[in-house]
C-alpha cells in the first residue's frame, strides 16, 4: 500500500519530570512525537520546551475506513540508557464509543517473549502483575493521558531488566471488532557510559579579561551514537536562571546561546575541540555579565530507526566559580519635575544617571525633605518607607525603573502633605564574593521643591445621553456628567437614591488615577458586568448601566471633585436627575390565532402566536414556548421550546410533531406550520412567551417577564366524500354452466392518495333468503370469502378482478339453478393517515344484477347428461366391451398356439416314416443283387 498523504503531528511542552502536555497538534496522519530520553539542566525545576522530533511512520497501513480502529506506537527498536526517563506514545484512532479511551501496556521480556507480563492499566489499577507492582504504585511507571484517545507510558529510572517488547493495548469500545486493537515496539536498555569531568575552581577576573576552560566528554556506547557539548553559565544573582554560553551540536555545528550571539559573531566567544575528548570555552574580552557559576555538559544522541535522532544520556561537570572586578565610570545625576501642582493631579520625578560605563548595576534611594522614602537596589528590589509602604498598597504611589540609568518616582494624587523638597541618590555598585553588594560610587542630585496651587470654583451638568430620562427594563441607562472650568485632575462619585428610600447609596467613584471602586450594593450586580464608569475626557464621567432594572429608577446624583476625598473636603460640585425604568411585563400581551380551527385529516394547518408590545422596537430577545393539551387529557405538555439564544427543544411526550412541524420564528411573531394533520394532533394549544434583556445572550439571567395565551381548539375532521357508483339495476340472462361476471363501476370518487374496498353481495332467489356476504377486497387488495363462500369449491367458482381504478368485476364460473338471485356491490373510501391509520371517508351502494337462467330445448347431449342411468350406461359399456374383446383375442390366439402345435408334429411324424421307408427299400435290392450274383 502507498504512504498516508494525511498526517496529524503532535507538539507537547515537557517538564522536568519528563511529563508532557500537548501544545498544538496539525492535522496528518501515521506521525509519531519522539520526546529525548533525558532533559536540559535546570537546578530551579523550571518548566522549558525541549527539542522535539516528529517522526513518520514509513510502515503505516494504508488511510483505515471510517469506523476501523487503528493502534499506533513509535517504531522500534528503541536504545535507550538504563537510569534516564523513557516516554513511549501510543494513540488510538477511528475507535467507537467513549472519546476517552483506556490503555493497557504490557511487556515480553527476552527470556520468556511468549509470556505477556502487565505493566500499567488506565482503567484497572490492579492491572499490574508483582513485579512491576511496587515501581507503579511509587509512581516510577505511570501513564500520562494527553487526550482522550492518546498517552504516554513513562518510566522515570529505566533499568536494564526492562529491555523486552512493549505492547499498548486498547480495549475494545466498538461494536464490533474492526481494526487492530494493539501496537508493539521494542525497547532496549543499555548501561550509561557518559562520562564528562571538569576540575571545580575559583577564578578572579577583571573586566576585559580573556578566559579559557576545558572539560573532558567521552562515550564508550556499543551503539552508533553521536555527542553534543554544551557549555552554561548560572548567574550569582539569579540561581534558578541558567543561561547556554554555546553549543557544539550533534551534527558538528557551533551554536551560540541567545545572550552570547552577538559576541559569537564578533569571534569574542569560541568553542573547540582539542584532542579526542577534550573541549575548550574561549572568551576574549569578559564583561560583568559573564560573572557566575560555568560548567559543562554533554549529551549522548542515538539515530532511531525512524530517522530521528533521540537524545539518551546526560553528564554534568563540575563548576567553575568566576569573579569579575567591574572597570569603575564616573557618572552624575538630574532630576526632573514640575515646581506648581494642582491638589489631586500625579506628581512624577524622574532621576537620571548621565555618564559612567555600560550597562552598569546601579541602586537608587528617593529623599523627601531629607528623609529616606525609598530604595531600589541594583537587583530591583524595592524597599518602602513608613507610611509610603501603606500609600504604595493602595496604589496611590509607584517606585520603579524606566532604563538601565532612570529612577522614577510618582505620586498618583498629590495632597499638602507632599508638600516640599524632593532628591535623590544613585550609587554604583558591584556583586561581592560573599554575594552582598559592593558600592564602587555614589552622586547625589540637586533638590526639587513641589507646591500646590488651589482649585478654582466650576459648574456641572447631568443628563442622559440619548436625553430620555424614562426608557424600558434591559436598555442601556447612559448618563453623562460634565464639569467646566480650568483644566485639572478631577475625581467623580455616583450617588443613587432609589424610589422609596430616604437615603442615597454610593454607585461607584473614580479617582484622579482612573481607579474605580464600585459601592456596596453595586458590587455583586458589578460580577455580571452591567456597569462602567468611564472618564471621556478630562472633564467629562459617564456612567452606564446595561441592563436595566426596574430597581434603578430614582434620582442619580454626580459629585466632581479636586483631588481625593480626604484632600479636597468641601471642594466638590453636584447635580442631580430623576430617571424612570418601565417594567418589561406592565405592556406584554400574546395572541394565538389559527385560520383553520376545523383541519381536514392530511392537510396542513398553521398556528400563529403573535407577541404585542410597546416596546416592539428594541427587538429584545424572546423565548416561545408552544404546550399542547390532547383531546383525550388533561394536561399540558411541551411541544416545542424556541429559545431566545436560538435554540429548539421538543417536548419528549409528542415526538410526533418533531417530523411534521416547521417552526417559523421573528421578532415578535412565532408560527407552526403542522402538516399531514392527523387525530393526535386535535386538541388545544397555547403559545407561552418570556422576555430577555439584549446581552442575556453572553450570560445566564433570567427572563425579565412573560405571558402565556388564550387556549386555542384544533379539531380534526376527515374530508367530505365525493364517491359515486352507478346505481342502476339490469337482470341479466345467461345459460346454465356458462360463466359470467358482475360490474361494480366508479363514476367518481375524492381526490388525493385514497383506495378502495369492494364488497360483494348475493340475494337467492328461494324464499326467506337474506344478503350473503360473497367475498371483500379491503382497500390494501387482500380478498376475504364470507361464511357461506368459504369452502374451496366456492372460492374457485366466485373471485374478484380490478379491472382499472373505475372498474370492479366479480366473475362466476359454470352458473347454476341455485346462482339465480340478486347481486350488487357496495364501494368504500379509506384514506391513510401519515400515522398508519386508516380512515374510512364514505360508502355506496350499485344497483342490482339479477341473474336468471335462459330456458333451452333438450339436445341429445343434455338429455344424456339429465339421465344419469343412460350416463352410467354410456361409461359402462365400452369397458365391457372392451373386455369382451380382451377375452375373444386371448382365445383365439390360445387355439392358433394349440393349432400351430399339432401341425408340427404331423410334420415330424411324416418326416420320421420317409426316412424308415428309404432304409426299407434300400435292404431289399441289396438282397436282389447278391441273389443275382449267386
């Protein structure tokens, strides 16, 4: 078979345990993720991407037809080294039932390959056999489910006994076997024979330095396997960060760590191989970033048989300790403010370091009138003074760093409390061998004065934004709040006094910073996000509340203010307005109408509900729910739901209306459309309405009114018949023992997918006769004999032929004396129901045929077949004579045998004296002869 042209390739992100999970995964067929046997060094436990390979399979089976099952598992054989994790996928495809699958791995060990031993089972946990009972129930072996249908068997310390073939297998979920419920791949433990060594050192370097160092990596593998060193760097101040230096790849290739990429193209950082197994790190010119903890590590790779090469095996030296000594830069600082601000507006400082050397580690400390605020040193931690640590958690201050060189300090709302004399300090500083920080310099910047201007008076002005103060539940209430004046920072409240309260509760408030805080009530209404507070521009606030209740109706009141609530004390502006909510239920009224009341059986009938109200043109979203009451109960039952999110539910209890109904939903109007009308749809039905707000599509709330119909009665009635059969009577003469037969003919009859049912009748001519039931051809065309016409005899003289569809006949075969009588047919229209039912529509009667037989004279024939002595008489005598003649023919050739008899022995009597009379004659002339020769 050819190569699968469709693949599905899988990506997963590992951690340090080995696990996986899958990331992405394109669309192929027969693709196998190889995951290394072993992990990059990471002392932290970090999660990282390892390299990956995707591997095709070469003998996958040809694409499985839709329903076959097909096991897939990476191909073997697999080397791999004894104490580094093994991952081995196994996936499941074109399977039946469950999306989740369960596994079962097994293995045949090389001394007993017959004997299937247990592993490991996604749905028995005591699936396992002894021997491998402990290492699953530590957690050594386990199974990692990436999908429903695909994991991963790990084994974190492989030994060398558990070389053998491994087997995933999947129970059977189909229903029926089809497909191939298990896959096999060999494994192979080999011993580790890595080794990489470097001698641990203290080194003591000054800045534009040169550094070289050496480790030793060796393999002694039986296996084809390739090398790969790398070399890495784990800085002081950052332990759980390892940072790759460069690489020599598997393929032989040089591949510089990202940090390292531009001074590897520089030809400052070198990698080389001196000898068979010694490696040698060249930096030409070292830097301060280069101090920390290096060492090396080489990874042993090994070809799979699908191409892919798999690392197996990890080795890490020992570290070499680096000590940098930084070139010291002089340097000074500025600092950059305003000198007047406004009560309520950020105050920010920016303290700039102007010279010194590149990239250098720098920690900057935040005065204010000459007392310590705060401190960030150059690993970026931060450290708060008094109650600036408090002011910081409310987010009123910030202290962070824009750049290498730039310190930055804001206050996002200035009181007359930050009244005064700003600076601040920068000190150079370098790592120390015991790891604490060594002040090379320090410059101090000039002073900064800040002071406050006071706020001016302003006017405000509160409306709607579509300058309707009354609108319908779930629309969106707008409200625009406009301040005038000079240009400043300014804070906003929203107050709410509901109808019926004495007192106003809070809304929401934003600050000068732009942080919002909801009030209390508002907070749990806040979790389905129907509200926002917006700051339009510097003077403008709008409040949105979306949707609407009718518990939002009330007097809204917007308070601006300069500067925060405990700075600007008396320093606000209000205004207030009435707003209305209508309720959604108060003009809600549904109507049920049908054209068609009385439905003839098989036709169509439509029903409408039609939703009325005021606010027909805010096209809310509606839920229609028709019920429907049989006419032999008492119950309502659901018929259809059609939801507001546009979905269709059908009630369980009349499934019929599933196949027959079409529902026909608009705003504000919902029909069924019921064809082929039968008795189980007649009954009574109501249409049932619930009202939504608009964004009720994105979330969960309930409906915010409803109203349900009058009752509406459907009755069904079967169409009226338009059968007409010719009723005219004739007497008909016909000869005895001919045959004949009886018309039934159809002048008309309804249209449509009706049949008919014939049935004949027979009235004898002998006194206290009755109608007899001849024989029915019911409308399905089988034929029933009545009582009397039940025998054989009967059945064969009387049967029924359709000529054409306006034509029946009823044949009589050999008539005799007591066929005399009267006949007619009596026709049946029946219509099927789309249910099975048959219905009968109307019934006629023909006229009558009354069957005589015609008088004859008697003809030799008939006189012989009316005498039943002349007719023995007629069969009898041939026979006799023929057996006369037998008898007369037997004896005469008795006598002509006897007759023959005698004449031959006359004959051989005659024959017999002829010969004695020659030897006579013969006797005496020999006598005369012998006398005359004497």
């Amino acid at each position: 078979m050819s190569n699968l042209k469709e693949k599905k390739i899988h990506f997963f992100f590992l951690n340090l345990s080995g696990t996986g999970t899958e990331f992405f995964s394109l669309v192929h067929s027969c693709v196998v993720l190889s995951i290394p046997g072993s992990l990059p060094p990471s002392d932290s436990g970090s999660a990282f991407l390892h390299s990956f390979q995707l591997i095709q399979c070469s003998d996958c089976q040809a694409k499985l037809s839709l329903g076959q099952r097909e096991v897939t598992i990476q191909k073997g054989p697999l080397f791999r080294v004894a104490g580094y994790p093994i991952s081995i996928g196994c996936n499941v495809t074109g399977h039946q039932g469950p999306a989740e699958q369960n596994f079962q791995w097994s293995v045949y060990l090389p001394k007993t390959p017959k004997q299937e031993i247990q592993i490991v089972s996604t749905k028995d946990a005591s699936f396992s056999y002894v021997v491998y009972a402990q290492r699953v129930r530590s957690g050594e072996i386990y199974v990692e489910r990436v999908r429903g249908n695909s994991v991963f068997l790990h084994i974190s310390e492989p030994q060398l006994k558990d070389s053998g073939e491994y087997e995933c297998h999947t129970p059977n979920t189909d229903e029926r076997y089809y497909g191939n419920y298990s896959a096999k791949t060999r494994l192979i433990v080999i011993p580790d024979t890595l080794s990489a060594t470097m001698s641990s050192q203290t080194l003591s370097k000054e800045e534009g330095e040169s550094l070289e160092l050496t480790c030793e990596a060796a393999k002694a593998s039986a296996q084809h396997t390739h090398l790969s060193v790398t070399w890495y760097l784990m800085q002081d101040r950052e332990r759980n960060q390892i940072t790759e230096i460069i690489s020599l790849s598997k393929d032989f290739l040089l591949i510089p760590g990202p940090s390292y990429t531009e001074r590897f193209a520089a030809g400052d950082v070198q990698l080389s191989k001196v000898g068979v197994a010694t490696f040698r790190l060249s930096i030409g010119s070292l830097q301060p970033s280069d101090q920390g903890q290096l060492f090396c590590e080489a990874t042993e790779w090994i070809k799979d048989p699908d191409e892919t090469w798999t690392s197996i095996a990890r080795k890490r030296t020992a570290q070499t300790a680096l000590r940098i000594q930084p070139i010291v830069r002089d340097f000074h600082i500025n600092i950059s403010a305003e000198s007047a601000w406004t009560a309520g507006n950020s105050l920010e400082l920016v303290c700039l370091v102007v010279g010194g050397g590149r990239d250098p580690w720098l920690q900057g400390i935040w005065f204010f009138n000459g007392n310590e605020m705060a401190r960030m040193d150059a690993g970026g931690v931060l450290d708060l003074k008094g109650d600036y640590r408090e002011r910081a958690s409310q987010g009123q201050l910030q202290v962070s760093k824009l750049s290498p060189k730039a310190f930055y300090l804001k206050i996002f709302s200035v009181g007359p409390e930050d009244e005064g004399t700003y600076s601040c300090a920068v000190a150079e500083v370098a790592r120390a061998p015991m790891g604490s920080w060594q002040v090379l310099q320090s410059k101090q910047s000039p002073d900064s004065h800040v002071h406050l201007r006071k706020p001016a008076g302003r006017n405000v002005v509160l409306s709607t934004k579509n300058k309707e103060e009354a609108m319908w539940e779930g629309e969106t209430l707008t409200l625009l709040c406009k301040a005038d004046g000079a240009v400043s920072l300014l804070s906003v409240e929203w107050w709410h006094l509901p109808q019926g309260q004495a007192q106003p509760e809070l809304v929401a408030s934003m600050q000068q910073d732009g942080a919002v805080q909801l009030g209390a009530s508002y907070k749990q209404l806040n979790n389905r996000g129907p509200m926002r507070l917006e700051k339009m521009d510097w003077a403008t606030f709008q409040l949105e509340i979306s949707p609407t209740s009718i518990t939002d109706s009330g007097v809204y009141e917007c308070r601006v203010s300069e500067g925060t609530q405990s700075h600007s004390r008396g320093q606000s502006w209000t205004q207030k307005l009435a707003v209305t909510v209508k309720s959604l239920e108060s003009s809600l009224r549904v109507k049920l109408m049908s054209r068609q009341p009385k439905v003839e059986l098989g036709k169509t009938f439509g029903l409408s509900c039609v939703v009325e109200a005021d606010y027909a043109n805010l096209k809310v979203p509606l839920t229609v729910t028709w019920l429907f009451q049989p006419s032999r109960s008492q119950v309502f039952h659901l018929l259809v739901r059609v939801t507001h999110n546009g979905t269709i539910e059908w009630g369980e209890e009349l499934a019929q209306f599933q196949k027959k109904t079409n529902v026909l939903q608009s705003s504000f109007h919902s029909q069924l459309l019921i064809h082929d009308a039968t008795e189980e749809e007649a009954g009574v039905y109501q249409c049932k309405v619930e009202v939504y707000v608009r964004n009720s599509l994105c979330t969960s709330s309930p409906a915010r009114a409803s109203a349900i119909s009058h009752s509406l009665m459907i009755a069904i009635a079967l169409p009226e018949s338009k059968l007409q059969v010719n009723s005219s009577s004739q007497v008909r003469e016909i000869l005895i023992n001919s045959n004949t037969n009886i018309e039934c003919s159809i002048l008309s009859q309804s249209t449509g997918d009706l049949q008919l049912a014939v049935i004949w009748y027979f009235f004898p001519s002998s006194t206290n006769a009755i109608w007899l039931r001849i024989l029915q051809m019911d409308q399905t065309n089988v034929v029933k004999y009545g009582d009397e016409f039940h025998t054989p005899r009967r059945k064969q003289k009387f049967y029924p032929e359709k000529v054409s569809q306006d034509l029946f006949q009823l044949h009589i075969l050999n008539v005799e004396d007591s066929d005399q009588g009267k006949y007619h047919c009596t026709v049946e229209e029946w219509l099927l129901s789309t249910n099975g039912t048959w219905h009968k529509l109307g019934e006629k009667k023909s006229g009558l045929t009354e069957l005589k037989l015609r008088p004859t004279e008697p003809t030799l024939p008939s006189r012989i077949c009316s005498s039943t002595s002349l007719l023995y008489f007629l069969l009898a005598f041939p026979c006799i004579l023929l057996i006369l003649l037998l008898i007369a023919l037997f004896c005469y050739c008795h006598k002509a045998r006897k007759l023959s008899a005698m004449i031959l022995k006359a004959q051989k009597e005659k024959s017999l004296w002829m010969d004695l009379k020659g030897t006579g004659d013969w006797t005496i002339n020999q006598r005369d002869e012998e006398e005359e020769d004497h």
